[in-house]
C-alpha cells in the first residue's frame, strides 16, 4: 500500500508492452469472472483489467475493447470507475491510433481498397467505417459516450445550482486506493485521449463542443472546485 504500492502499478503498466501475444487470451479468462454489476469483486476485475491489459500494436485489442466501453457504463456516478477505464481507453488510443505514416502504406490501401470495390458493389459504407476505425476499433461509436464521461469528470454545475463539495456517487472500495489516480491526473488521461484522437474528424468536433460549452467556466468570475480541472485540461 501506499507509495509502494502505487510503484508497484506503474511497473505493472509500463510492463505490458513486454506482454506475449497469448496474454491477453489469458487475462481475459482471469479477469472476466470478475466482471459483474451486482458483485463488488466487479472492481477488481477493473483495476487488473486497466493495469495488466496489454494494448500495443499486435495484440488483439478489437477482441475486448467492446466489452469495456459497455462496462464503464455501468456506473455513472462513479467518478473512480470512470478513471480506471478511460486510463485504459487512453493507452488504446495512444498505442493504437496513429494516423498512416508513409505514403506507400497509402498507396497500398488505396489499391486494397481498388480490389475490394471492384470485386463488391457495396464498398461505400466499408470505407467509411475504415476511415476512423483503428486495430478493428470504430471509434465512431465510442467517441460520443467517452466525451460525455469527460464532460462529467469537470463536475461544472448545471444553471444556477449551488455546485457541491463533493459529487455524490458510489467509490470503489478502500482495497483498490493504490490502484487510482487523483482527478488532475484523470482529467490529463482525458486530454491525451483527445490529442492522440484528434486526426480523427469525429473526436475534432466533440473536442470543439467541448471546449465551447466549459468556455464560460475558464472566467475568472465563474471559479470554482472545477477549475483545477479545466485547467489541467487545457494545459495537457
């Protein structure tokens, strides 16, 4: 626990590049279990799912990234199971979402992409998927609801309501502290998400509205506890 513990984490993490292609096979049938909304022991599996999870180019990410996306939204109100997720999305997205870097690469796609319109007639809505999907991720349809988790993070209040001290929602419970991450470091996750995203049109748009609508809350007149935050934010 404590310092060590939370050492012992982030050895664990930057361990996962060192990962064979058959650990996530073997993660996955240990952790799964785990996995239930009515059992407590539903946290653990969450924390070793974020922390051991091995998401570099090569391992079957596609395979497990549905699951966690309907999973992190079992709990809205829960600001520490959001975290432990979208540290997970965060590294996908950073291992996994880079943009093609040579123009023989494009090349080869495109003349990929020739055979396949010549040998079918319904190659239009492929391509579109293509177009912003990532190691068989369509981001397309995670983009909206991870945004929304992000907008909830700031914790701004909504018209004239007295903005709380503290949220009220569920925590995970005490066991997994040195599993978790204080708010700014969580909002950092949620920024780096939108930077090695932001090639993609889709997360452009969202991060625009987004900055758009917290825009009123950067004023030095509507400060508050959110304001750490959005900084942080802004600053990543």
């Amino acid at each position: 626990k404590g310092t060590h513990g939370t050492a012992l984490v982030k050895l664990a993490k930057a361990c996962t590049r060192y990962w064979a292609e058959t650990a996530t096979q073997e993660m996955l049938t240990e952790f799964r279990p785990y996995m239930c909304i009515h059992d407590s022991l539903a946290y653990r599996g969450a924390v070793l799912w974020s922390t051991f999870m091995p998401t570099k180019r090569g391992h079957p990410v596609g395979t497990w990234f549905g699951e966690v996306e309907a999973m992190r939204l079992w709990m809205e109100n829960n600001r520490e199971w959001d975290a432990v997720w979208l540290a997970l999305i965060t590294r996908v997205a950073k291992d996994n979402a880079k943009p093609p870097s040579s123009s023989s690469s494009s090349s080869s796609f495109n003349n990929d992409m020739m055979d396949v319109s010549s040998s079918t007639t319904s190659s239009s809505p492929a391509t579109s998927t293509l177009s912003s999907s990532t190691h068989n991720i369509d981001w397309d349809v995670y983009i909206p609801s991870i945004f929304n988790t992000i907008l909830r993070m700031f914790s701004l209040p909504a018209a004239n309501a007295t903005p709380l001290e503290k949220p009220p929602g569920r925590k995970m419970p005490g066991t997994y502290a040195m599993f978790l991450e204080d708010d700014n470091v969580c909002l950092q996750h949620a920024a780096q998400f939108c930077v090695h995203l932001l090639h993609f049109s889709p997360v452009a748009t969202h991060l625009s509205n987004l900055l758009r609508y917290t825009e009123r809350f950067y004023h030095p007149s509507n400060g508050g506890n959110w304001s750490t935050g959005l900084a942080k934010f802004l600053l990543e």
